[in-house]
C-alpha cells in the first residue's frame, strides 16, 4: 500500500511538471488568447476574499474550486454550499456544490456554475441599431472530482469539468482538468499546495448560422448558390499553474492569524501574485483581505504602442483589473455535527463596480 502511494504521487508530480511546459506563458503576448472565461470567475466569498491565495489550505466543498486536493480535508462527511455573485457588468453568476465522503475510497464532489448575462439587444448588418429582438447566452459548467488523503500529510485531488457556452445558435462544447496537491509540512501551521487549473483541448463555436449561401466569384448568371460554411478560430482553456503557502499562527485558543500567498503562471496573461490574511476569532467569526498584482515582463516583441513594454508589477488599470478583496464570515452549529457557514466578500475593481460574493455553506 506505502509503495503504491508513492507510485501515485510520484506520477502526479510527473504530470504537474510535464503540463506546466504548457502553460508557461506568463506575458502580455498570450493575452486574450484563451476563451471559456468563465472558468476563472471565483464562486466562493471566503476564497475571494483571501484573493485565491489559500491554494494550500483551502478545505472542504470550498476547494472544488481552488484545489480539488482540499476537498479530503474537510473535518464532515457533507458538505453543500451555494454562492451568488454579483458580477461585472450586470452579469449574475450562481454556484452549486456538494462533496460526500465514500469510505476508505475518499471524497466525491460535483458543482454546477451557471452565467447569467440578461437579455442582449440583437443587432446584424443590415440593423446596426437593432432588430428589436433579444438573446440570452447560455454558459454552464459542470464538475465531477474525486480528493483522498494518500498520507497522513498528502492530499490529492483531480476535477474533470464539462464547459458548454451557447450563443443563439452556436455553441461550443469542452473539458477540462484540474490537479491538485496539499502537504502538511513538519512544521506545524505550515502548508504547502498546487495545482494546476483547465488544462484541456481546445474549443471551438459551431452552429448553423455560419452557414451562408453565396454565389462564388467567376460563376456564370443564374447559377444556383452554394452553402458555405464558415469555420470559426478555436481558443485555449485558461490553463494555469499555481504553487501556493500557508501558516497558521494561534496567539491562543481564540485568535488565530493565517498569512499565506501564492504565485500562479498563467498561460493565457501576465504571471499573477496572491497575498492573504484571514483573522478567525473562536473559529466563529473571521475577518479576510488580500491584494493581488501582475508582474509585466519587458518583451521584444511588445505591441505597437509599446503598451508591453517595461518590466514591472501592475496596480489595477487596464492591464490589470482588479484591487484589493475584503470579506467576513460566520460560522456555527445547528446542531453538534451540522455546521453553517455564511461568507461574504467584496473586491475592488476598475471601470467597473465593485462585484459581490454571498456564500451560504452546511455540513452533516
């Protein structure tokens, strides 16, 4: 059984190094790039108010998202939470999830995330203004992950997602993985993690009204149309690889401080830096706040306007867009095994109002 938990973590280093050849990109050459943007939108408050830097001890039905590795880690047998975001632009953002354990087997989980972007004015080429008709999107992701403890201080976790976008008429169908890794350090309070996020083939849009019939040049009159189809660009997943760290420091049985941080190599933009404190008073009430920036790197290859060039971190602009994140939360139990949770988060923005996170979580 040891021989066969080292053969498996083993592997999965192998695989975290062999990937992230992949997604190490890191500069403003790879931006905009990816699609399935949706995937990075965080969906819950205490997560995003710590800035994304809990990679190494996120826990529970909360690291389904974050690291699918801390999902073993949670202290019940159940967990459900749901989440309402606030979006940019008036977008709504509504998350589902749910982890059980299963024995020796481990941890399942599966979560539900749904864009709502309103109703959208149609406009074409011939009605610049609008047809007076509307159209919603419709994006979905779907989650399935498997967590266990493979030591007393190794957690793995491995999620496989179903990403669906619809557009009127066209849609675009994927997958994606991420993979994850928790360790409980010898030194007591510190935790390292990683992961790597949406590593997956590409997409692609598809429907039938990129089909036109046209009548191709140097046909003679009265020649009958001929359909053509027009076959749009695939785009990456946002993949990215984050190595994060954490440390617990109790002043008492009551105030405890946890700092961590973490650094993510994003494949799809700017290199990314997460720092996080969190305050839990009684392990009853908690008070959050991080700051994130972006690291530019000088590139010969800059855009024109030389907007790429210089070396440096970014405060939020429009190469970086957001600020600081803040957030509380309450937790208590219903009963002795039936803990509630209420989290909430709020984080700065530019050229947008600020979005809001509200997270509602109970385990049994």
């Amino acid at each position: 059984m040891k021989a066969w938990k080292i053969l498996t973590f083993s592997t999965l280093l192998l695989v975290i190094f062999a990937f992230s050849t992949d997604v190490q990109a890191g500069s403003g050459l790879r931006k905009g790039t990816a699609g399935a943007t949706e995937l990075l939108i965080p969906v819950s408050a205490r997560g995003t108010a710590l800035g994304g830097a809990f990679t190494s001890g996120i826990s529970g039905v909360e690291a389904l998202y974050f690291n699918p590795a801390g999902v073993a880690a949670s202290d019940v047998r159940t967990e459900v939470m749901f989440s309402h975001l606030n979006w940019i632009a008036d977008i709504d953002v509504e998350y589902l999830a749910v982890i059980t354990k299963v024995g020796e087997f481990g941890y399942l989980g599966t979560s539900f995330k749904t864009i709502g972007f309103g109703d959208i004015q149609q406009t074409t080429v011939e009605n610049p203004d609008g047809t007076g008709s509307t159209y919603s999107p419709n994006y979905l992701n779907i989650g399935v992950t498997y967590s266990r403890a493979m030591t007393d201080r190794i957690l793995f976790g491995v999620t496989g997602k179903l990403i669906s976008e619809k557009i009127m008429r066209e849609s675009a169908l994927g997958v994606g993985f991420d993979f994850g890794l928790q360790y409980m350090t010898g030194i007591s309070g510190l935790k390292l993690g990683v992961v790597l996020l949406n590593l997956g083939p590409n997409m692609r849009f598809d429907g039938p009204d990129l089909e036109h019939a046209v009548l191709l040049p140097g046909t003679e009159g009265g020649t009958q149309e001929e359909a053509i189809r027009t076959t749009l660009a695939s785009f990456d997943l946002p993949s990215a690889l984050q190595l994060g760290l954490s440390y617990d420091y109790p002043f008492n049985d009551v105030h405890m401080v946890t700092a961590m941080g973490s650094f993510q190599n994003n494949g799809y933009t700017y290199d990314q830096y997460n720092f996080a404190v969190e305050y839990s008073y009684d392990n009853m009430f908690f008070l959050r706040g991080a700051f994130s920036t972006a690291y530019r790197e000088d590139h010969p290859l800059a855009d024109e306007d030389g907007s790429d060039y210089g070396s440096g971190f970014l405060a939020s602009d429009e190469d970086y867009l957001w600020g600081p994140s803040f957030g509380a939360g309450l937790k208590f139990n219903l009963t002795p095994t039936t803990p509630v949770s209420f989290d909430y988060a709020y984080r700065m923005a530019e050229f947008f109002d600020a979005p809001q996170w509200f997270t509602v979580g109970i385990g049994f």
